[in-house]
C-alpha cells in the first residue's frame, strides 16, 4: 500500500506502556528464557500483541512485537506495549511463567511506567487512567506511584515495588528513555513502506544504524507506516518505535546501555529524529557507570533545546530523574 500523505493514515497512540520485572535467582536452574515460546504466545494474547519478530545472543533474547517489544534475559522480564494494549492484565501470567519454568517465585523489583496518552479515553478499562492502573497494580504487589511533569501534556507515571530487595539486580544497572513528540514531518516520511522496503535500508539511511555502533538489530517497517528495531548489545538492548503521522507523531527510544556521559548518545538519537520536544528518563542505581541520574542528565550537553521542567527522586535503591526539553526558537 503506497501512501503519499502522512495526514492520509488516521490517529494512532504510539505512547507506551513498559513494565520491567526482576526475580530473584536462588540457583543454576533459574532462567526465563526457559518460558517455552508457546507461553509467550499466549501471553501476548492477554496483551492483545503478537511477535512478529525474535533474534537473541547469549544474555537476552529479544522479541520485535505488533505493538513495540518484549526482552527476556536471565532474570529480568521487559515489555512495552503501544496503542490501546491491556499489558497491565499480563502481569500475573508473567508472574506465574517465571515461578513454573524459571524457577523464580520471588520479585526483586517492579517498575510501571509511561508517558501521559494524546487520548486516554480511547484506552481499555484501568489503562483509561494511571489511578485506575495503580488500583489495579495494588492488589497484586504493593507499591508507590509518582507523578512527574509541571504540564499536563508532558507527565510521566510510574508505579514501584515497595522496598524491593535490590541485591539481585546489578549495581550498574541503568534505564535510558527519550520520548519525542512533535517531530519533524519531513523526517517521519522516512518511516513508510513507500520510502523504503526494509529495516536494514531504512536504519541505513536515517542514521539509525549508527545510534550504538556494534548492535545485532532486528527491526520491521510496518504496512504501511510505521517502524520498531530492537537492537542487542552484549548484555544491552535498545529499542526504537516511531509513529510518523503529523497529528500524533511520537518516537521513543530506550536502553540500558552504560556509558559515562550520555551527551553523544542523546545527541545522535535528537538529530536523527528531530523532535520538537522530548522527555528524558534515567534510572541508576548503585554503581553505575554515569553515577547520579540527576547529575548525569545535568552534564549532558544537549544542543538547540532547553530545560523548562525537571525533577529527581531516589526510587528504591535507584537515582531517578525526569526532564522536559523544548526546541530553542
């Protein structure tokens, strides 16, 4: 299907939901990955997604879906869903899964968290509203939800597990988002089956294949708009999605990848997809490489946008900051 007008495709709601696991692993017999691909499959049909895609290397294997991505590494279960997925009403399936063929009763952590919807009313039952998501998450494994963003059209929630004991998790653990929005259209035209036929030509082409040079990528460019790459990285992952149409146009990019100072990183994901605004997400805990989440984002020199909203928290063993960028005019 050819399209000629971005304007042409109807509203889509690219933001998204991730929910990050941790189990505890008491011996050699507990691993995810052992969660037969069948089991995913019926998961997923809990979600409303499906795989479309599955690469691996020897510490994740990762899962390119119809709506975003799905890592699973030794004891860490990841997934991220867009649209108007159910991925809240998966969370006791995933539970079950990882005590039956893990080996892993026990959590070690929890993390729920997105970005506020263009429209939450189209939404299903408790993801309509984040009260309702933490109503719901509640019952299941006690925690606390936080609010971050002054703006209304630029918060960001989370819900945590309440005090998990974080020895299982390693020290250098990290958790980069970029959420952009208001993108430049000449850009999204890029990310169209009419533009180009494959992942490898379009991430050639557009520079995505450089973000993090060395990654083993997996990516899809959907019928007919539309794009998600999950790259692996030894022990990391990144994962891009990017919903291209002017009225909702969005683009997130996530990873765990450490480095000292995120500023080249950041950098090279802006230019690539030209966002007119971005939130920015860190989470570091313990001895992670870029230290302090606030003053890691504080060091990265971000050219052409500024800052009008910030804020910190120390969130279960982990530094925590938010930050809001405006293009400079």
């Amino acid at each position: 299907m050819g399209v000629t007008n971005l304007n042409d495709i109807g509203f889509f709601e690219g933001t998204e939901k991730l929910l990050e696991i941790w189990f505890d692993v008491k011996n050699e017999n507990c691993d995810l990955r052992f969660i037969p691909r069948s089991e995913l499959d019926d998961l997923l049909k809990i979600v409303n997604a499906e795989i479309v895609s599955h690469t691996h290397n020897e510490f994740i294997e990762s899962y390119v879906l119809s709506e975003s991505s799905m890592f699973i590494s030794k004891n860490r279960f990841i997934i991220k869903t867009c649209g108007i997925t159910k991925l809240l009403h998966a969370v006791e399936h995933i539970i079950n899964l990882a005590h039956k063929y893990g080996n892993m009763p026990t959590l070690l952590g929890f993390f729920y968290s997105r970005r506020v919807y263009l429209h939450p009313e189209e939404q299903q039952g408790i993801h309509k509203a984040f009260e309702s998501e933490v109503e719901f998450l509640q019952e299941i494994i006690p925690g606390n939800a936080y609010e971050f963003g002054e703006r209304e059209e630029e918060k960001w929630y989370l819900y945590s597990m309440t005090n998990p004991n974080s020895d299982g998790t390693p020290s250098n653990d990290v958790t980069l988002e970029i959420l952009m929005s208001d993108l430049d259209e000449d850009t999204m035209s890029n990310f169209t089956k009419l533009k180009y036929k494959t992942s490898d030509e379009l991430a050639k082409n557009t520079g995505i294949s450089w973000l993090i040079p060395g990654s083993v990528n997996d990516g899809l460019v959907f019928d007919p708009i539309g794009y998600s790459l999950n790259g692996l990285f030894e022990d990391s992952y990144y994962t891009i999605h990017v919903t291209p149409q002017p009225m909702c146009s969005y683009v997130s990019f996530e990873t765990n990848l450490e480095q000292g100072n995120y500023t080249a990183l950041i950098n090279r994901v802006l230019s690539t997809f030209k966002p007119g605004k971005f939130i920015i997400t860190l989470f570091s805990n313990k001895e992670a490489m870029c230290g302090n989440a606030k003053k890691a984002l504080e060091g990265a020199r971000i050219r052409n946008y500024h800052c009008p909203d910030q804020r910190c928290e120390q969130i279960d063993g982990y530094s925590f900051a938010y930050r809001f960028y405006v293009r400079k005019k």
